[in-house]
DNA sequence: CGGCCTCGAGTTCC
DNA sequence: CTCGAGGCCG
C-alpha cells in the first residue's frame, strides 16, 4: 500500500471538515463530536503549513480570515437587487393579490410562497462552476461592496457547492440570502463590547451588518453570523419554474434555507401566516419583522416584472415594529403593598407594537445598573413577550451630566428609611403602616382576592383620596350617599358598587386569606392553607412548626405566616372581618375534589372555543386534576385552544403531550 | 449542594 | 410574561 499523497490527504480532509461545517451549521445536526472536528481541523491545518503551495481559497482553513485591507472594493451585481414594496395591512395584501389576478389575467388560484423576512443584511454570493467566488452586500442595489473575505468566515455559507455524484454545477449562479446575528450571539456580542468599554450595538441588525462590514476579516469570523438563503439572480444553465423549486435546489446544494417557507394555494391562506408566524417570532432565536411574500410561480413573476425596481410579484408584509426609540424622561418609584421600592421610566411617548408606551418598569436598582439606564437617555423600548414593555438598555453616550441611579434613601411616601436586605434584589420600605402599603393592598383586595365587579383599582384610589377608605373594614362599611357625594357618582351605580362590595362577603376562606395580603401566601398558598388548616382560628393557633407540615410550605413561609398572625394589628383586622361576616373558615364544597383525573397535572393555554378558561380548569378540578400555569416534565397534557403562546414550545422539547379542545373533551367526558 | 418545579409579585394598554 | 426566590428531591 503507498503513502496517500499530501495533496490526496489535504483534499479528503478538507471534503471532511466542509461536509462536518455543512453537518452542524446548514443542517443544525452535526454526527461527529466537536473534539473529532477538531482534530480533522488540526490535522488538515498542520499538512496545509507544510505545503503552502496546495491551500487555495476553498479550504475551511481560509475560513478564519486573512489580513485587514484598507477599504472595500466596490462590487456591481450581476443582477440588480430590487427592494420589496412594503404592505401592513390583511387589506393592502389583498388589494395586491387582486392586482396580480389581474394582470396575469388568470382565473385560478395563484400559488404563493412565504417566508420569514429575516432582519439582517442582504447579500449576494456568486458561485462560479460551483465554487464561491465573490460575494457583496446589496449597497444601493447595483453596487455594493466586495466582502468576499468576510463571508467565507461565516460557516453556513458553502464555499463549494453539494452536488450529487456525477452532476456538473451550473457555470454560474449568484445566490441572494440574509446574513444576521442569531440573539444568543448578539447579547454576547454586547457583553463583550461592554466589558471592553465599548459602546454596546443597539440591535441585532446593525451588529450583522457592522460585523460583516468589518475590514479586518479575523473580527468578523469571531462574530457568530450566520445566513439564510432565500433565492437565485443571475444564473446560467439552471432550469427551473417555481419559487419554491429554486429553495429545494438552493437547499439541496448546500445552502441554508429558511425552514419556515411555505407555499400556498390561495391569499387567504398566506394572511393566516402573517397572523400565525406574528406569534411565532418570539419564538425563535432571530428577529425578523414580517413576512416576504412571493408569487410561487417563475413564468407569472416574469410576466408580471417589475416597476422602479420593485418587484410587482412580491411583497414584504411588515408588522408593527416591537423595538423603537424613545427618552427617557425620568425614573421614579412607587411602593408596592409588600413594601417593595419598584423603580419605573417615565418615558416620551412612542409606538411599539402598535401601541403607545408611555411608561415601562425597570424591576430594580441592580437591573437599571447593571443596563447602565440613566435619567435622560436615549433609550430602546421592546414590548417582550407580546405585551409588557421594557427598557432594553440605553443609546450611549450619556447625555452631558447623566449619572447612574440610586435608590432613593427614604421612602417617597412616608419618609422611612429604606432598608435592603443582605443579598436580596428588592429595596424595602419597611414601615407597615406607609400609606402606599395600605393602599396597594386595598387594590389586591378588590381586584385579585376578592375580584368584586366594578370596584377596581380607580374605585379604590378615589375614596382613598376622599379620606373614606383607609382599610378593609372600611369598604363594607360604605353607604350609598358617600359615594353619591363624590363626583362621577350616580344614584345607581353607587347601589351598584355597594350590593357588589357585599356580594364578595361570599367569597370562599381561601381568598380572604389571599387578600390579607401576608408574605410569600399567593392564590396558591393560600388554598393550600385555607384546606389543611380549615379556619382563621386554627392558622392563627398553629406554630411555626404546625404550619410547616402544610406540603409545599417550608421554614420561610410559615414564619413570615406565624409573624403575620402574632401581630396585634393583624389579629384585629382578622377579627373586624369577621364581625362583617366574611368567611373565616373552610366551607364543605371547597375541599379539592378527589376524582379520576387525581394526580394529573394540566395546562391550559390559548382560547378554546366553548370554554373559558376558568371554565376548563374548574371542570378539570372537579375531576381531581390539578391544573397550573407552567409546563414542565411533571405536565401530563397541555391542553391548547387557538393561539396557543410559548407553552407549546416548551411542551414539545420536554415531550410532553399537547391535546387541543377535543382531547379535553374526551377527557371531562372520561372517553 | 444543584437542579428542577412552583409560586409570588409586579406589570401595560384599552 | 418574566424574574426571583422558596421548596423539595436526589
């Protein structure tokens, strides 16, 4: 047997590390350990140093990239890079969709694709027989710049195309994809930036755009890029019909496409993707901010051209951004019923997600700190999680004089000293009778524990602020003609309010005990209570040690429960109640119901169609089910109704089963 | 002690 | 919804 030559083993070794770069970065399922990559990589590295002569552009060693050049060249596209017409609306899409019926003059359905709109840089790459040649971002759309040495460091672009044995590439092909910063890569990005006393990239986008515009290539193979491709401009001896042929060919050659397009028979079908993939976003590990929207068909996109350069066959459906701009005011804070300092931003209102903010909570001193948010600021407001805004973090610089935020030292209340306990988050108030504390917890009463209808956190401020509620006893021992003397007050609603307050002495044990507002006792706590103990006088009996018995009650919650009770205030309280006649003991029907779904544990998410949610999860308790708000391994089903959230996700990674509104049927029917 | 799993608490807009 | 922290199990 003779030697494999140097060149015969840099060529294997290299068809290796490509086909192992193509395994875990194109396809995401990588079959060799990172260890057995590694030494593929050495060992090609060590006989390439050796034979200088034998290493070309191609080889994944390249891919680490070469020395800075001074600036870039400019680069004209072979095909011009049009930009899509945007539309925000169902009624704009529609419009366009009628407007290509009409111009290809078609009757049948017309067949379109959809795929995310990727927030990113555009780019082109040109492949010459099958080898990557150049590549340029979009620039003005004719020319852009030549950042060939920076896309070869980026793993899931090929630098030589898959092809099956035996099958000749076509002479020339230029691809179109979307270079971007997947999130994970783009807040460690910022943290670097910050720990290097850089100024930190305001968005995903910009941190692609300006790593791939980096002249020093070895900065921008340090950064996590990554593309996705999404067509074919320019080519020579490629014959193909449909959009979604040239993604299958794309893929199948090696590129990475967008495992979110899809392809439909009808507009109607394309604006449920708009809607479902507008909750699907959060989801994923990239931004984008819309969806493109393509005619599938390559004969009915020539025919239908291109005005100003904008295709007349596609579309950028665009939602409402979910990130925006805006000043910070001011920071202020507020006191929460247990006591706790929340600071807030005041913040120059702007339009996130098609709504106005206007205020944001900043959690925390650490949390504002630690995000270097200072009173001034330019800063980036996100709606996270669909609905509730954040400050992000700022746009340094600083405006002149900003300094870093401290928590007030006293109580902008009642002028106590705040205290923070040793190695907690949170900044207290500790003085019990601060008036935000009796009035925060008047607002839980009324709206969480109690839930009396119409009497919210407005009815509750407004006597407050007419002196005539300053406890719980006090709001069952309104009368009609002071609310009446109030303004905004009618004879009828004021009747209205009252019969409702009494209403709520109705309420079970379990959440006049939620409502007394004791730390660390939640809706769920306070069940568990109100079930073991059975009445106020047993609880308030019980010691430490006896409340703890009570499972998922440990040494932490029973203290802060005994304390509670030693309190001569709070027993007083207690007492008041009673004598109001609230319930202060366990009724019979309260007991959780021991039944055949016993030991099973659901979730409900998303809206069924004919239940409520409370509904599903008072029918699944009868039965003996427990049902909460958080999948984990322990779930036996997720039940989803329409526009399911983030639950979903998570079920499927832990495997745990999702039934929609008919599994839930089935299973209240014992089926 | 570490790693889940839960719960508590605060929260925005209309 | 998300974070922080308590409870509990291994």
């Amino acid at each position: 047997m003779t030697a494999k030559t140097a060149e015969e083993r840099i060529r294997e070794l290299q068809a290796l590390v490509e086909q192992h770069n193509y395994r875990y970065y194109v396809l995401d399922d990588p079959e060799v350990s990172d260890a057995e990559y590694d030494r593929l990589f050495d060992e090609l590295r060590a006989i390439e140093e050796a034979h200088p002569e034998l290493v070309g552009p191609d080889s994944p060693t390249q891919r680490i990239g070469a020395a800075p050049s001074e600036r870039f060249q400019k680069l004209r596209h072979l095909q011009t890079m049009g930009s899509l017409d945007k539309a925000t609306t169902h009624e704009e899409m529609l419009k366009w969709a009628e407007d290509v019926r009409r111009r290809l003059d078609l009757d049948e359905p017309i067949a379109f694709v959809t795929e995310p709109k990727i927030d990113g840089s555009a780019i082109s790459l040109v492949y010459e027989n099958g080898a990557f040649v150049r590549g340029a971002t979009r620039g003005d759309g004719e020319e852009g710049e030549d950042v060939t040495r920076n896309l070869r460091t980026i793993r899931s672009i090929p630098l030589t195309m898959r092809l099956a044995p035996g099958e000749k590439p076509p002479p020339l092909v230029e691809v179109r994809g979307e270079i971007y910063l997947p999130l994970e890569g783009f807040r460690s990005l910022n943290e670097q930036l910050v720990a290097q006393g850089r100024k930190p990239s305001p968005n995903p986008r910009n941190a692609a755009a300006g790593s791939l515009r980096q002249l020093d290539p070895r900065i921008t193979a340090s950064r996590p890029l990554a593309i996705w491709v999404y067509g074919i401009g320019a080519v020579e001896r490629l014959e193909l019909e449909t959009h979604s042929q040239a993604l299958a060919w794309l893929r199948e050659h090696g590129f990475r496409t967008n495992p979110g397009a899809e392809r439909h028979d009808s507009i109607e079908s394309v604006l449920e993707a708009c809607e479902e993939w507008e909750r699907r976003r959060a989801g994923l590990d990239y931004e984008i901010d819309g969806l493109v929207v393509k005619v599938d068909s390559l004969a009915q996109q020539a025919a239908l051209g291109a005005l100003h350069q904008r295709p007349r066959w596609a579309r950028a459906f665009k939602w409402a951004p979910t990130t925006a701009q805006t000043k910070l005011l001011g920071i202020h804070v507020r006191v929460g019923r247990t006591g706790a300092l929340n600071p807030w931003a005041e913040l120059e209102p702007v339009e996130v997600g098609g709504v106005t903010i206007s205020t944001a909570t900043l959690h925390n001193e650490d949390d504002i700190n630690r995000k270097d948010i200072r009173e001034g600021d330019t800063v980036i407001v996100q709606r996270a999680g669909d609905v509730i805004p954040q400050v992000a973090g700022p746009v340094l610089p600083h405006p002149e004089g900003a300094e870093p935020f401290r928590m007030p030292r006293d109580c902008p209340l009642c002028g106590a000293e705040i205290v923070k306990p040793e190695g907690e988050a949170m900044h207290r108030c500790p003085n019990r009778a601060c008036p935000s504390r009796g009035l925060e917890t008047l607002i839980h009463w009324v709206q969480a524990a109690m839930d009396i209808e119409g009497v919210g956190e407005k009815f509750v401020r407004k006597l407050w602020a007419a002196g005539l509620l300053r406890s719980m006893p006090d709001l069952y021992r309104l009368r009609v003609e002071q609310l009446t003397e109030l303004e905004g007050y009618g004879e009828i609603s004021a009747q209205r309010a009252i019969e409702a307050i009494d209403l709520s002495k109705q309420q079970p044990f379990f959440r006049v005990l939620f409502g007394l507002n004791i730390p660390h006792v939640g809706f769920v706590t306070a069940q568990s209570l109100a079930y073991h103990l059975g009445s106020v006088e047993r609880l308030a009996a019980a010691t430490q040690e006896e409340i703890q018995e009570v499972e998922g009650i440990g040494p932490i919650v029973a203290e802060a429960v005994a304390d509670w009770f030693a309190d001569e205030e709070n027993s007083q309280l207690v007492a008041e109640l009673g004598a109001l006649g609230l319930r202060l003991e366990l009724a019979e029907d309260e007991r959780p119901a021991e039944g055949r779904l016993s030991g099973h544990v659901y979730v409900v998410t998303g809206t069924l169609e004919h239940f409520s949610r409370a509904q599903a999860q008072a029918a699944l308790e009868e039965l003996g089910a427990r049902v909460t708000d958080s999948v984990s391994a322990k779930t036996t089903a997720v039940i989803a109704g329409e526009n399911p959230g983030s639950k979903i996700e998570k079920a499927t990674r832990l495997g745990v089963n999702i039934v929609g509104e008919r599994g839930l049927e089935e299973l209240l029917s014992g089926e």
